[in-house]
C-alpha cells in the first residue's frame, strides 16, 4: 500500500491550504512540520512515488530512475558545460527529492561562515554578504535537525564503523596531522526511529533500501500524512504561481500525471525545488505586475548560484581497498575548512571520503578522456581510494540560473539556463584539496594520483538569496520573500554564500525554523 | 589491396553479420565464470566486418591489454542496437571507410601503433565520439566487465557489513572513537 493511499485530501479550490512545492529536505521538512501544527498542506512533487523496495542496486539503472533528467542548458567557462552540457546537477526527481540520492553527511555551517562578508572581507568578483541570520539564530534549530535525522555523534548516535577507504583516509589524515573520524553522517549505526541501521551496502547515492539513510521519503512526509494534514501529490509538476491585485500569491498551476493542467489554490506558497527549479518557477510566473518574474523586483532571482568547490582524488595502491564496499561517505577530515587567507583563498573545504561503482568511475573519472592512462586507472580499479572535496565557492551575480526561451520542457516551459564560471578563488581552493588530498594519500603508499573534476552538481545553492536588505537578495532570514509575504523560499537556494559544509542539515534546519515562523504568522493573521 | 573495397552502400546492406572468438585468458576471472571458452555475438545492423572494425577501435580508444575481446562485444552490440534505423548507422560506416581509406585499404590490417596512428587524428569527430561516449558506458556496465575489473556490483544490495566492508588489513586499524562501532 502506497503511503497516499489513505491520505487526506484537500479541494482545488480550498483557498486555505499551505502549498509547498517539492518534497526532498527543505519542502519533504516544512510540510511535516506545518501538518504537525495542524496546518493543512498540499505537497506537489513533480517526481514518482518509489519505496525503499524500487531501488536498485545498479547505478546507470538507478540514474535513469530517479535522476532529474528533464531538459536543462548550460553556459560559462565550467568544464561541466562541455561535458555534460544538459546535466548541470545530479539532483533527484521523485519523491522525497535528493534526500533519497544524498550520502547522508550533515555537518553545521561553522559560525563565522554566517558572517562571509565581515570575516573575508571584499573578495575582487564576487558578490560575498553575511547572511541575515546567525550562528545562534540557528543552533537551537541544527539540535532538532540532528535529533529527528538520528545524525550520528550527537545524541548518543555512536560514529558509524569506518569501511577500507576509510582506512586508507585515516591513515593518510594522522600522516598530515589532520583529524579524522567516520563523521556526523544521519545513517542509523544502530536501530532507531523504526528505521534499520546500516548494511553497508555502498549504494547510498541509489537511495538507501534498508531506510538507515533519513530520506524525507520515509520519515518526514509519512508522519505529515499520518496527522491527517498532509496530501502528498506525486507527479505534480509545478509550472507556474499566480497571485491577485494585491500582490499576494492565490494560486499554484501544475501539471499532473497525465499531464493535464490544474490549479490548486493557496494561502501561502512555500517553493523547495532545488536551486535550478526554484528561480525556473519564480522566473516562469512572470505577470504584467511582476514582470522580471515573482519577488524578482531586485533582480537577484536566480543570481549567485552556488555549487561548492568540489574536486576528487583518487589514488591507487598495491593491495586492494574495494572503495565502494560500505558507506560512500565513510570518513570526514575538517581540518582545511577554517578560513586562512594564507592558504591563498578565502573559506575552506571539507574532505570526505568517496567511492564509485566501476560504471560511475568510468564515467566521471576524467570525462571524455580514453587512452591509457585513463584505463591504466581503471584496471586498478579494486586497488583505489578516493576522497571528495567540498568547499566555499563564491556568489557572483553573473554565475546565474535564467530562463532559456529557445529552448522548452515536455510542458511547453522555457528549460533553466545554468551559467557558471570558477572564481579565481574557486581554483585556488581546488588546486589546494589536490594537493593535500595527493599528498595524503602518498604517505600511505599510493602508486597513481587521478584528479576528477566537479560531477554534475548535487550542491546546488543560492539563486533566492536570504539578505537582510531586499535589494541584495530574494528572501528574509525565514525564507519569506521581500517582495510577496505569503510567497516562501523553503530549500538550498536561500543560502546567501554556499559555506563549506554539505547543505542538508541546513536545510533542514531552515524548514523547522520557517515552519514555526510561518505558523506564527498564520495565527497573527499576516499571512 | 588486400580486401575488395566496398562501397558504403554495400556496408549499409549489409547488415546481420556476427561476432565471434574464443577467451585469450584461460585461467582469467572470465574464463573460470564463462561456461564455454567460445563466444559468439549475432549482429543486426552491422556486418561482421564492420563488427570486427569497432571492436578493435574500442580496444584502441580503452586499451586494456587483459581484458577479453568478449567484454569489448558489448560495445559493439550496443553499438549494433543504436545503429538499427538511426543515422548512427552510417556516421560509424563512413568512418569506417574513412579508417580503411587512411590504411592503404585495411585498418585491420595494421599493427597496433599503425591502427592507433591512423585512429588518432579521428579523435574528437562524431565517429570517434559516438564509439568513445557508448563505450565508456557499456564497456563498464556489464558483469564480465565488473568481474574483469573486481567490482561487485548488485551484490553490494545485500550489504558488506558482514562481507568485507573493513576487510584491509595493509593498514593499521585506526582506533575507537574515531573509527566509529560495530553494531553487533
């Protein structure tokens, strides 16, 4: 039985229900939440309903699953654009979102990465702003995130047990003199909350089939449904919001599963789509009073759109590791992501463990490549290990999500245009994570070093920034748009700088956070 | 010359060739798995020739030296599939008379450094790319390739936990609390 067999529904035109747009962990987050205060929400997820029993252990298969693979563009001086110029991010469509596809680490935002601006100071081409909100503002809110996530060493969550690249992480890290431990990963290393604990299967990106992995698909969106205020709509793809004469949002146009239009109407509009879609859906919605597109007076939709600073290295060695046995993020080192500008680059980088199936590595390895040196690593394929870089990259204003007209989705909708350049800063901080990652592992012993660029983007970030002033960005510190009170940004796309750390637990944050504004603000009647 | 040139038009007709050898490596991981060391794949758009050309051009693209010409008949039959009704088909025709035309005839002919020195200035062009962008895919997403290579694949769908997930034993155990708890 399907968890929306028994749900609660709700009228198209009950003008009284929350919509929210998306169901991974900003919109899956939010709608719990606010059906827990007995808000009635309608969620509208554009993606299927597939349970922990759909997914597969093949990762193409998997891909062709769950990925969102509907039309996007590219542009820019980003090696993705020439590689894959019609996959810009790896990003989930179904439902529960990229929760189901994530590797599960949640690490808090670090206090002065909240204060970018003050704390780097101006940086020549970018578009750096402290957020609106503090470390302290959110703390309160990480503690509920890691608690409801189960995230390991906190709450008395023992530490996963590390896998063979983890080993070989570790090892490498005391070398350096970094500090290494197998993380603050939400995978249940025990039994809890009615979920398994981890198998180690090693297929965490394909959606964790035992539930070990929190996925808002399994956790958040069945107990919103189970308070009866809740109606989860699959295969619901949002094409457009309408709004009255007032300015204020009425309504959400979608198309459902049999690609028939509907309109749903609304009190309030939350929009969680991912950092692509959101802006899309925002620019998409432009009416003769908002003619850039909603909330887009300061024309910052879909600006600043962030992506991390990523990198991997892989190394070989003369005995086997068997990388993608366990965990895929089985060891985390923080030792780089403090800001020292002596490095050479403002902000820091995580380095996290990581590991591909051989189908994967042959495509991401060193896209486009052939010859030997790039089958030379592949025949050391049981004898590798690997590690992911994800650190600050820079807002820049130019680096931006628009709409491409010529260009039009199954609907008939102009498809997003995803432009990025690297900020020198960028490459300083990519170049850094090489070394230190090549570096650590020749201390343990490796025969062959492999630098992978960026894969397609699972950390997309900013392009509906939070900003204290309306005119820097898209939102306030809750997510509610300068321009429109009723209209809120609820996902990734928030972020006014992209920080270090792996967005998730944020997120996540965020969404409780916002869920108890916007129900205060319900009762006070401003919404 | 050593073959009859052929006209594309006659490559175009025909289709419905084979391929077909015998396993190299006999006490390889493939030769221990495979039931017979005999193998042999039907074609149905492209002739056993052209079947011959693109897996040596594959071998040529992703050498590698120990892996079985069976795994390389992957990318031909995917190669096959895509080529049936498509322009697929004559994009890798051409090149391949293009190839043969740059060969005195016969690319197959050549040793390995000629076919390398004659394949090389294709690189980058739709033929080369239609066979390196197929190949990256279906060269490595097929069980003797996972086998060959020592991945695992849907065998992980039960989970490691008691198979080997921290099996290294090449490095010191790195200690409690960092390196985390078994669950039992």
């Amino acid at each position: 039985m399907a968890m929306t067999d028994n749900q609660k529904t709700f009228a198209h035109d009950d003008s009284s229900v929350v919509v929210v747009v998306g169901s991974g962990a900003g919109g899956g987050t939010l709608a719990n939440e606010l059906a827990q205060q007995g808000i009635d929400v309608v969620v509208l997820e554009a993606g299927a309903l597939y349970t922990t029993a759909d997914f597969l252990a093949d990762e193409w298969a998997s891909f062709a699953q769950l990925a969102w693979l509907d039309k996007r563009t590219t542009s820019g001086s980003f090696r993705l654009a020439t590689d894959f110029p019609n996959l810009p991010a790896w990003i989930v469509k179904s439902v529960g979102g990229t929760t189901v596809h994530w590797a599960g680490a949640s690490l808090r935002i670090q206090p002065h990465e909240f204060t970018a601006l003050s704390t780097y100071g101006k940086v020549e081409g970018a578009n750096l702003l402290d957020w609106p909100l503090t470390y302290d503002d959110i703390a309160p809110y990480y503690k509920r995130a890691e608690q409801r996530m189960g995230v390991t060493r906190t709450n008395d969550n023992k530490g996963l047990p590390g896998n063979n690249n983890f080993k070989v992480m570790y090892n490498g890290a005391k070398n350096l003199g970094y500090s290494c431990d197998t993380g603050h990963m939400a995978i249940n290393s025990e039994i809890r909350d009615g979920r398994s604990l981890c198998l180690q299967r090693g297929f965490c990106f394909q959606g964790c089939k035992t539930g070990a992995k929190w996925s808002t698909l399994y956790t958040e969106l069945p107990r919103g449904i189970a308070t009866g205020h809740l109606e989860l709509r699959p295969q619901s793809h949002v094409a457009r919001i309408e709004h009255d004469d007032s300015g204020k949002v009425t309504a959400v146009i979608y198309f459902d599963a049999e690609g028939n239009e509907q309109r749903q109407q609304a009190r309030l509009v939350a929009v969680a789509g991912n950092s692509l879609e959101t802006p899309r859906l925002l620019l998409n919605s432009a009416s003769s009073m908002f003619p850039k597109g909603l909330a887009n007076g300061s024309d910052q939709v879909g600006r600043n759109y962030m992506r991390h600073t990523t990198g991997s290295v892989y190394a070989t060695f003369d005995q086997p590791v068997h990388m993608y046995r366990g965990t895929t993020m089985a060891g985390i080192i923080s030792d780089e992501a403090h800001h020292d500008p002596a490095r050479g680059f403002v902000g820091g980088y995580e380095m996290e463990t990581i590991a591909l199936g051989l189908p994967f590595i042959a495509a991401f390895l060193d896209p486009g490549a052939w010859g030997p040196r790039f089958t030379g690593a592949l025949d050391q394929y049981e004898n590798m290990a690997g590690m992911w870089l994800v650190g600050e990259d820079l807002p820049q204003a130019s680096n931006r999500v628009t709409l491409n007209s010529d260009v039009t989705d199954q609907y008939g909708l102009p498809v997003a245009n995803v432009h990025y350049d690297d900020h020198p800063n960028d490459l300083a901080m990519r170049q850094h994570g090489y070394r230190q990652g090549a570096e650590l592992y020749r201390s343990v012993g490796a025969k062959d070093i492999y630098e992978s660029p960026p894969y397609p983007s699972t950390h997309n970030l900013g392009t509906c920034r939070m900003s204290k002033r309306p005119e820097d960005g898209v939102c306030n510190a809750y997510g509610q748009t300068h321009e429109i009170p009723n209209l809120f940004i609820s996902d990734g796309s928030q972020f006014t700088t992209s920080t270090a750390e792996n967005p998730t637990l944020t997120i996540v944050s965020l969404a409780i956070r916002q869920a108890e504004h916007i129900a205060q603000l319900m009762q006070q009647k401003e919404v | 010359m050593s073959i009859p040139y052929l006209s594309r038009r006659v490559f175009l007709k025909a289709g419905g060739g084979f391929l077909a050898g015998t396993l190299v490596f006999v006490n390889g991981p493939i030769a221990l798995l495979a039931p017979s060391h005999s193998w042999a794949m039907p074609l149905d758009s492209l002739s056993s020739r052209q079947g011959e050309v693109l897996l040596a051009v594959t071998r040529q693209i992703f050498p590698h030296p120990k892996l079985e010409d069976a795994v390389y008949a992957h990318v031909v039959k995917s190669l096959d599939r895509k080529a049936a009704g498509g322009t697929l088909g004559k994009v890798l025709a051409d090149g391949i008379v293009k190839l043969d035309a740059a060969s005195g005839g016969d690319w197959l002919s050549l040793d390995d450094n000629k076919k390398l020195e004659v394949l090389t200035p294709m690189a980058g062009s739709l033929f080369f790319e239609s066979i390196r962008s197929d190949a990256v895919v279906s060269l490595y997403d097929n069980s003797l390739a996972f086998t060959h290579f020592g991945y695992q694949g849907a065998e992980g769908d039960e989970g490691y936990l008691n198979k080997g997930f921290n099996d290294l034993t090449w490095l010191p155990n790195p200690p409690q609390p960092d390196a985390g708890y078994l669950p039992f």
